[in-house]
C-alpha cells in the first residue's frame, strides 16, 4: 500500500520557436511548474501545470505557491485513492483550476505507474494514436503564409490565431494560410477578440473569398455565453467555446443555454477529473469536443495525448506545444510522428 512520501514543485522555462501571439497574449517563453509525487517505496509520478492568467486567474508564482501550499495535508495519502486525492486538492485550492490540474496529472501517473500500466489503459485505452493539428499565431501575413507552406506536407488541419489589431490583417493572414496551404482544414481561433456582429461579419468575409472553415472557436468575451449562442445561430461553422469552458459547472451554462456546437477541453483548466465530467456531459447532450493545451511541455502534452487515446472522446485535437517549443529533453510517454501523436 504505497503512500504519497513527498510533493516537490519547480518552475520549467520553455522557448518558443517563433513568438507565440494571440489576441490575448505574447508568448517568448513559456513557464510551466512540474509536480513531482513520490511515494514511500520510490515511484514518482509527474504532472504539470501551465497557467493562462486571462483564463483562469492564475500565473507561475502563484501556482507554485498554491502547490507548495497543498503539499502539507497531502502528503501521506494512499496512492490507490487517486481520486479522494483530486477531491481534497479542489477543497483545499478551491479556483486554482491549473493547480490542481498539476497535482492531478502527477497522482494519476504515479497511481498508473505503480501498477505498470499507461494512462491511457487507465482511461479506457480505446485507441493508440490521435491526430493534431498545428496552430499559427498573430504573425505577419507573409510570415504566415512561410508557415502554412512549410506545414502543409505534414499537418492536414491548421488552426489560426486571429484577433490581433487591424481585422483587415487579420483577414490576409487567413487568407496567406489558404494559399500556402490549400488542401489543409482550417480552424480559427479569436481567443475572445470580437464583438458577436463583427465575428459574423469576419466569418462572411472568409465565406466571401471562398475560403471553408472548419470552426470558429471562442469569438467573443469568455461571459458572454448568450454572444456565443448569437454567433452560433448566424454562422455556418461550428462555434467552440474555449475560455467560456472552464470546468464543469461554466460547461453546464453553455449547455443549457445551447450556445455551442462544440467545447475545447484543456487539463490547465479542467485537469482530468473535470475533463472527464465534461466528457460526460458534452456525449449526453450531442456536442462536439476539441482537446486542446496552453504551450505546455511535452510531460503535460503526453497526458492530454493519452487522455484523447484512451477515451476516444474527441473529434478535434490542438496539441501541438511541444513542437512549437524548442527541444527541451524533458521525459515524454508517447512518440510523435508528424502530426500524430501514439502512445
């Protein structure tokens, strides 16, 4: 009967490869915190916890904080009562979604290595592989249209950050991507950016030089559930709520209301007792699901990678941090091959 011996936190820098800006962010360097659990006989597991403050509240310092915090009353739990374990994080770090998604990552690794099995077995191991797409930021449209090009052998779906200053911009970037990548999917995300009438005007626009979208996700302010239902009834694309869908019981307001067509699900904001939750409700109500990430390492990649593959839950897939980070030799439980990723 392995008990919780220890839980230690340290911050991780990772570079990003091109400046990662979106309507809501510019990114340089991405700082995660990586959880360490270990038992009393020697297994450890890891997690990982990669804040967006605009979404949940929280940076690196105060996550770091939070988890420091908890480590006190955790310590000597039963490793087997993994999920009494998320119970207690939640109670003792009530809003602190990324947090307690860190400790969540690493409780569930370290439970599924003490019985040496894959997450993914542990979550239903419904397949092996998923597939990704790749995301290009607010860059240049000439920059843009490099990176679509250079994308199109390998990615089948691109998705396109949009909601930077001038919507004229914003409009040639999508338009670059096209062309340098004709036959790819594309998706466009406006991370909050648009009034609900300028977002279907943006998205006629798009119609208007022939260019098909395979969604629009979160275009408009993260309370605004009823713009969301605007946009979704005005729009021929599926609407997706990211930022709108936090953890549960925000997935529950967007439910009832019918705002959306689909909801992006991120361990940084749901970890995986939430994710699964939302799974549930999202299968019971007919809406579509998205698994996406927050410029996490390959450590919190590689437990989205095997939630995905073990519950065969989503229709969409946006995890594609750790090659928009630079290689940084930290441990990976799943391979990546192009845009698929097996576990």
């Amino acid at each position: 009967m392995p008990t919780i011996k220890s839980i230690e936190a340290r911050i991780v820098e990772i570079p990003q490869k091109v400046v990662f800006e979106t309507a809501r962010s510019r990114t340089e360097v991405s700082r995660a915190i990586h959880v360490a659990i270990t038992a009393d006989d020697g297994a450890a597991g890891l997690g990982e916890a990669t804040p967006a403050e605009y979404v949940t509240g929280e940076n690196t310092e105060s996550v770091l904080d939070s988890v420091q915090r908890a480590a006190e009353e955790l310590r000597g739990r039963d490793v087997r009562r993994w999920r009494a374990f998320c119970e207690d994080a939640r109670r003792l770090l009530p809003g602190k979604l990324t947090a307690c998604a860190g400790l969540e990552i690493a409780i569930v690794d370290l439970f599924c290595r003490t019985r040496s099995m894959k997450m993914a077995e542990f979550f239903g191991g419904v397949q092996d592989s998923v597939v990704s797409d790749l995301t290009i930021p607010i860059v240049p449209p000439s920059q843009a249209y490099e990176l679509a090009r250079e994308a199109a052998p390998v990615y089948r779906s691109l998705k396109i950050k949009v909601g930077g200053p001038d919507r004229t911009e914003d409009l040639e970037r999508v338009r670059q991507i096209h062309l340098g990548a004709p036959r790819a999917r594309l998706r466009i995300d406006a991370n909050q950016a648009f009034e609900p009438d300028d977002a279907i005007v943006f998205v006629r626009k798009l119609e208007d030089l022939g260019i098909p979208l395979e969604l629009v996700e979160q275009p408009v302010a993260k309370e605004d559930v009823q713009g969301l239902r605007y946009c979704r009834e005005r729009i021929g694309p599926p609407v997706f709520a990211d930022e709108s869908a936090r953890d549960p019981a925000s997935v529950m307001a967007l439910l009832k209301a019918e705002a959306v067509d689909g909801v992006n699900i991120k361990l940084m904001k749901s970890g995986f007792t939430g994710a699964l939750d939302i799974i549930a409700m999202c299968r019971a109500a007919g809406v579509q699901l998205m698994l996406g990430c927050m410029l996490e390492s390959p450590v919190g990649i590689g437990a989205a990678v095997h939630l995905a593959c073990g519950t065969g839950a989503f229709s969409f897939l946006d995890l594609d941090a750790d090659v928009l980070g630079k290689p940084t030799g930290l441990p990976q439980n799943y391979t990546r091959e192009g845009e698929t990723l097996r576990v």
